[in-house]
C-alpha cells in the first residue's frame, strides 16, 4: 500500500481496521498478511481488533 499514507496512521486506527475488516470478508488473504501489508502488527492484535470492530465497541 505504498504512497497510501497508511504507514503514517496508529496501528489500531479505524480505518486500517476497517480495510481489514473487508479485506477478511471479500477474500482469502490471512491476518497475519494484512497486519503486515497495513502495519497493523501482529495477527493476534488485529483479530483483537477486528473482533471489537464487528461487535460495535469500536468507535
């Protein structure tokens, strides 16, 4: 995602999440490659992330 801007915002930012979000839903990329390709961290904090996404308790 070079020239994105994404690298500049917070891991855990809202928009990252909801690009994984979709990215999970529309194909078969595993979380361990989104967290790397839109520097989230590891898969676990973005399944953390996702989950409270999905749940609402994401604001």
């Amino acid at each position: 995602m070079a020239g994105s801007g994404l690298g500049k915002r917070a891991k855990g930012d809202l928009g990252k999440v909801q690009i994984a979000g979709r990215l999970r839903e529309e194909t078969l990329v595993t979380v361990a490659w989104i967290a790397a390709r839109l520097g989230m961290g590891t898969a676990g904090y973005v399944n953390k992330r996702l989950y409270r996404w999905r749940k609402g308790m994401l604001a």
